[in-house]
C-alpha cells in the first residue's frame, strides 16, 4: 500500500510539475476569480423566573468560504478553503457550551486542457475538524486530525463554464489519519488498532455544480464518491449542498446539508441475536444540516 501511495504522489506532483514548466502561472492577476464570504451569527435567550417555561441559551457561529481560482489557456486551477464552528450553551453561566459546528475542508485542482471541455486534472482534498467532539455519554470521539481525511487523485475532467465539474480518477487515494492515542487504540474511523493512519487506493468520481438559481439566491452542491480497489462493492459518499441568500448588503442568511456514508465508520449498533442480546457496531447514514442568519462580509 506504501508503495501505491509513493506512485501515486509522485504521479500527482509530476504531472503538476510537467504541467507548470510548459505553462507557468504568470503574476497578471487578470486570470484570477477571487471570492471570500464571512458569515457571524449570534443570538441570546434570556429568561428570569419565566412563567412559561423554558431555558436561557447562547448560540455563536462562523462560515467561511474562500475561493480563488486561476483560468488561462489550456491551464486551469481552482482552490477552496471552507472552514465552520459553532458553539451553543443552553442553560445558566454554570452551563457548558456544547460544539453544534466544526470543520475544515481544502481542495486544491489542477486540470489541463486536452480537448474542448475535457482536462487531465490531479486533485487534493484534506479534511479534520478544529476541536474534539463528544457522544451523547460526554465521551471524546473526534479530535484535530483525528479523524483526518486526505484524497489525491489523477484523472479526467469535464467541465462546462464555471458552473459545472466532474472528475473521474481511476488512480485515486484515501489516507485516513487518527492522530489520538485512545482512538487509535480503539481502530476508530477504520485505521488498524494502535495505528494512526490508513492508506487505501480506489477510483473516485466527483463533482461541483455552483449557479445562482434566483436573484440574490446561490446554489452549490458538492459529490464524492471513493471506492477501494480492495472492496468496490462499498462505497463511500460525501455530498455537501448550501444555499446562499442574500438579504442587503450586510446581511445574508445560509441553509447547508451534508450526507455521509463510510463503511469504515461504525456508527449505530445492530442487534444480530435477539436472544443473546449480541450486537455489532455497523455503519450508518450521517446527516447534518446548518442553517445560519447573520453579518456577512464579501471580499
């Protein structure tokens, strides 16, 4: 598995190498398409001997979205950075604040022009989280690279404008990090027990599609779907969508949604005797979904 890791990496860097010699990026910012949204959101409940019931809360959170892409010729390179975290705190000041939001997520493309609109393109994509995560019995499951998830991929590109991408990568990699000693003994996210990362290669397909649907309304969806030489039967999914509203110049308001399927992520538990009481940790659907009104700074 090593020694497909180095071939593929070293395929990526090659192709990226070979690909900027005989095209180098030059300094004209002309060619660049820049985007950078801020979005704060805050809001306070506060109750003193409220007849009606209820609990006082506190809710903060940020999105950022970076893009910047680069189009010239046959040459083309996009790059994002997405980074969430929220915090909610329901309850007096004794209370503790509870994590409602939490990732980081970096693609980085290069795609070179072969014909009409289809390019040879090698892809990272990098995710973790900020802070650690907890289970409903206050038990730490996740952590700052733990997981961490990194995808290289050299393949095939379509895309129509800039609305539209899909990549297909016959050499593909999925490097799942764990870099915390208790889950990483525990063979959490798939990694062998006491081992702080695993390597798998496999095909990946994904895709993008970015357009504003209305007036002040954008839509993007992103799909990833990996699948390991070793088991193709298994895939898994990563489907990210968000609609952006703009209300004024200030203020905008956002609803996403994100749909995952790992197998090697066990999740829920099955009952396989019910006379025994035997069970099995077993993958499930993870689903989240983030809706957020607040200041929004665009650059």
């Amino acid at each position: 598995m090593m020694r497909l890791s180095a071939i593929i990496l070293l395929f990526l860097f090659t192709c990226l190498e070979a690909f900027a010699q005989n095209d180098s990026i030059p300094s004209d910012t002309t060619y660049w398409d820049k985007e950078t949204v801020l979005n704060l959101n805050f809001s306070q409940v506060d109750l003193t001997n409220w007849n009606g019931g209820g609990q006082s809360s506190i809710s903060v959170g940020g999105l950022t979205n970076f893009n910047i892409s680069y189009i010239k010729g046959k040459n083309a390179w996009d790059n994002r950075l997405d980074m969430a975290y929220g915090l909610l705190r329901q309850g007096g000041p004794d209370s503790r604040f509870f994590k409602t939001d939490d990732n980081i997520i970096l693609t980085s493309k290069y795609s070179r022009q072969l014909k009409n609109r289809i390019y040879i393109s090698a892809m990272i994509d990098f995710r973790t989280q900020f802070d650690e995560g907890l289970n409903d019995e206050m038990v730490v499951i996740s952590r700052f690279l733990a997981p961490g998830f990194l995808l290289a991929n050299v393949g095939l590109t379509y895309r129509y404008k800039k609305i539209f991408k899909v990549t297909f990568s016959p050499l593909s990699s999925k490097t799942t990090i764990v870099n915390d000693d208790s889950l990483s003994a525990a063979g959490a996210y798939g990694v062998f027990p006491d081992d702080t990362y695993r390597f798998q290669g496999g095909i990946n397909v994904s895709s993008s599609y970015q357009k504003d649907i209305w007036e002040n309304v954008n839509l993007t969806t992103n799909l990833n779907l990996f699948a390991d030489y070793e088991k193709l039967g298994n895939v898994d999914i990563n489907w990210e969508t968000a609609l952006n509203f703009k209300i004024n110049k200030f203020l905008s308001a956002s609803y996403s949604t994100q749909f995952i399927y790992d197998d090697d992520i066990k999740s829920k538990e099955l009952i396989i005797n019910e006379v025994t009481g035997e069970t099995r940790n077993v993958a499930g659907i993870q689903f989240k979904s983030v809706m957020n009104i607040g200041l929004i700074i665009k650059i």
